[in-house]
C-alpha cells in the first residue's frame, strides 16, 4: 500500500514555468557522419507538421517558420530544416487538450553544464504516446531537437544520443492531468492533491505525514528556506503520532534542517527532491534507521559519503538528476536491504564492482544517461534484478555475466555504442522486454532465439540489413519494432542499401 502511493505520487510531478528545469534533448538529426540517427526532413510545400491543424495551403504558423529561412538536409535533397530551432515534445504530457496552448511557443533551452549554450525553439511536433521511448517519468521534462545544427549549438556531439539540458517552459499551461495550472515554484516532485492522498493514506495506516512541498514562495534567501522548513518539523516534534512522512522537495534547500530531521527518528519517507542540495553526507550520519524511500532526485548532489550511515533499511535510493561522478564501494556496505536504486541522469562512468553483493536483494537499478563502458564483475550475483535500464551509455560489448540474471523481465540497452551481434543476450529465461534502439548493430546473434519469454524487441536506429531465423522461435514475441514511426523512414535498411543476400541463417 504504501509503495503503490509513493509511485503515485511520483508519477503526479508537475513543471513550474518561470524556473530552469533540468531535462534530456534528444536528437533527430539530420546527422551525415552517422545516418542510422537521422530523420528525414521537412518538405518544403509541407502543410505541417504535429502542431499543424493541416488546413489546405499550409498552417500560417509553420509556414511563419519556415519562412524565417530553410536549411537542405544533407542526407535528402527532397527535405529541408528550419533555421529557427524546433522541438517536439511529449504527446502524452502536453498533447490533448494542451496541443493548442503548447504548439508553436517558444521555450528556453540551455545546456545544463555550459549554461553559456542557449537556443530559443519553437514546439512544433510531438513525441508519440505509442512510439515514444523516453522513460515515464522524464516525459514532461525532456525535448526531441529537431536537426544536427541546433543538437550542436547546444554542445551535442556527433554521436551523442543526449544532452543535459535545462528548459524554460511557457508559463500558464498546465500538463495532463494536472488540476492546477503552472506557475512559478509549483511542486516538481508531486501534485499537491496526490500528495493529500499519500498522506490520508498514511493516516488510514497509522502513519502521520508532514507535506511541505513547495511552501516555500518566491525568492528567500537559503537560509530562510531552512529555517521555514525547519519551523515546521519543530512543530510536529512533540506530536502525539510519530512522523513518517515528510515531503520538502521544490523549495530551493541548499542544505536539510539536520537537527529538525533527527528529532523524527521514525521517518519513513523523506522526500527532499528537487532543491538545490550539494551534499549527501549530512543526512547520513542522521540516525533514520526506519527510512525506507529516500528521494533526492533532481539536486546538485555531487558528493557520496563512504559511509551509507544509519539506512539500515532503505528500500529505495532515488539519486537521479544530480551531478554525481562516482559511487563509493563502502557507501553500499550498509544498503543491504535496498530494492530500488536510481542513479540515472549523472555522471558516472562505472558503477561499483561491489553494487550487486552488496545490495543482493535489489531489484530495479536505473544507470542510463551516464558515461558507463562497463558493467560491475558482480553483475552475475544480481539474480533478483527484475529490471534493468542501462540506455543512454557508453557500452559496446554485453557481458556473458549478464545470463544469471534469471529474474530479469526488462532490460534496456538503448543509445550505446552496440556494434557486434551480442551473443551475450540469450538464455535469459523470464526477459520480456529488450530495447536496444539506437546501438550500430548491422546484424544479431542467433542466439536470441533463447529468449523464450520475449515479448518485445525493439531495434529502432540501428544498421541492421537482415535478421536471424532463430526469431521464429520467439513465439511469446507480440512487439517487434524495426522503424521510428510511421512517418519517418525505416532505420533498418539504409536509404541507398540494396536488399541483403539471403542467407541459410537470415530473414
């Protein structure tokens, strides 16, 4: 019960407008040097595009872009990009009853380490609700850049499937399934009526929760927000029910009310996301040995303590969005309990060797949009993991370790540097979904074929001329992605490619 209302709650985050959010950019290319990334441009008599209501003779607002000048994509004579910036963004955030409100604003981006790269874009399109890979959970915040000019003047490379970027969005517009509408500091972490509910369930538990999230208004200085939150612990330290919960995320804290926190011995839930907190060292020396779901995502968090401290009974470590660089071995010793780990969207270029020993009881890890190349040598010990998303990395060869992850439903490997056929993903018995879209594989192994239980595969934005036989035996199989969507071209088969030789092993 009380895992089902914190998931609700997360998935409830609102955007404040006025504020720079952090977010991923992703890119359309159009990318010459590495054409399995790119997407077919605009025609220039085009009447639109997502945003466009497809009147004949064009929508006047695309063609008032269009008009601003037109760039030839270099893989498509037929095609062309704006010079302005443009950007789609998630159908299923901002689409519905926001298309017209949303479509053809301008939004502020600008790169999250080089604030100095900055571009103002249009909305012009959306990512699909049934197509689009982006994580759940980062829909409202991320941006598909449409065109290598503009992923470029934001600091993309070439190869890169990401950017870190910060967003300005318009304000005033509320996204689905949100009551309120946008404003300046409104709760990034959860909506204020899911929060109500987590806490009515708390009281139906017997448990006492303490919302504070995004109480604090306007622009106080640090210490003033601190002393605000700080107060109101105060004021419940001496309640006739212990406190459990506390939610103090999106109130611009540079440091937590470390004495106020260790008056509530028996928190819970502490839910800090979404300040501007540096240091994760503090509040492990609190002695919050009940803490189950801890939430610091989207912070600045760029220091891990060798110590995991009191969290004797952590369940879940939510450090997402931060600016971590490395995870101590010793910081895991005390995370035995440990469940769910995400440490998505850092920078982090190897994970512990010692993660899966550790924390033998984990199930969820999260590690995509970092700088990995490898995978811990106790990978073969994780055999609860249940889901595994390791997208947006730096990996070019799976390890064979990776087969004792007998539990393993979910694994997703998408936007890595994937070239060989990976004989590796096979004879994971309980797999059910595999991403590997955006990888360079040219062909697969036909040992994917052991994938009893898979019920989809996506290979979008590879090379691949042909497929293995062996995905006949796949018969749980009901998905089976090989384009982009079905407005762009197939990224399977290159544009000049002539049609694969068959062979004795090959469809």
């Amino acid at each position: 019960m009380l895992a089902a209302a914190v998931a609700l709650a997360a998935a409830a985050s609102l955007v404040a407008a006025g504020d720079w959010l952090r977010g991923k950019a992703t890119h359309y290319g159009p990318y010459p040097s590495f054409p399995g990334l790119s997407e077919a441009g605009y025609y220039p008599n085009d009447v639109g595009v997502g945003c466009s209501n497809g009147q004949p003779g064009g929508d006047p607002r695309w063609k008032a872009i269009t008009a601003k000048g037109l760039i030839p994509n270099p893989l498509d004579n037929n095609t062309v990009w704006p010079v302005v910036a443009t950007v789609a963004v998630s159908e299923t955030i901002w689409g519905s009853d926001n298309k017209a409100k949303i479509c053809f604003q301008k939004v502020q981006i600008r790169n999250a380490v080089n604030q100095s790269l900055h571009v103002e874009a249009y909305v012009v399109d959306f990512c699909p609700t049934n197509g689009c890979l982006w994580p759940r959970s980062e829909l409202r915040y991320n941006v598909d850049i449409y065109g290598q000019r503009t992923f470029q003047a934001l600091g993309g490379g070439l190869l890169d499937g990401t950017i870190d970027i910060e967003v300005i969005w318009p304000d005033g517009i509320a996204p689905n399934n949100s009551a309120q509408p946008r404003s300046s500091h409104l709760l990034h972490a959860a909506s204020a009526a899911l929060l109500i509910l987590l806490c009515h369930l708390g009281r139906t538990l017997k448990m006492s929760c303490l919302n504070l999230a995004g109480v604090v208004q306007g622009e106080p200085d640090a210490a003033a927000c601190v002393q605000h939150v700080a107060a109101r612990l105060h004021e419940t330290a001496s309640a006739e029910e212990p406190l459990e919960s506390v939610f103090i995320g999106s109130n611009g804290l540079e440091s937590l009310p470390i004495e106020s926190l260790r008056m509530h011995a028996s928190l819970r839930i502490l839910d800090a996301s979404f300040n501007r907190l540096a240091d994760l060292a503090p509040l492990a020396d609190i002695p919050l040995r009940s803490l189950a779901i801890l939430d610091l995502r989207g912070n600045r968090i760029s220091r891990i303590p060798t110590t995991a401290g009191c969290f004797i009974d952590l369940r879940q470590l939510l450090l997402g969005s931060n600016l971590i660089r490395d995870i101590p071995s010793a910081f895991l010793g005390g995370l035995a309990r440990l469940e769910t780990l995400d440490v998505s969207a850092n920078q982090i270029s190897s994970l512990p060797q010692n993660l899966f020993l550790s924390c033998p009881r984990l199930k969820r890890l999260d590690a995509s949009h970092n700088q990995l190349r490898t995978l811990p040598r106790s990978l073969e010990s994780a055999s609860g993991l249940v889901q595994l998303n390791l997208a947006h990395n730096r990996i070019a060869q799976v390890p064979v370790s990776i087969q004792a992850l007998g539990a393993l439903e979910i694994l997703d490997l998408s936007f890595n540097h994937l070239a060989s056929p990976q004989p590796a993903l096979s004879h994971m018995n309980m797999l059910q979904t595999l991403i590997l879209d955006g990888n360079r594989l040219e062909s697969l192994s036909v040992e994917i074929g052991g994938l009893v239980s898979l019920r989809t595969l996506s290979l979008r934005r590879n090379f691949l001329r042909s497929l293995p036989r062996s995905l006949g035996k796949l018969t749980a199989l009901e998905n089976l992605y090989l384009f982009d969507s079905d407005r762009y071209e197939a990224h399977c088969f290159g544009r000049d490619a002539q049609p694969p030789q068959a062979s004795p092993n090959s469809i």
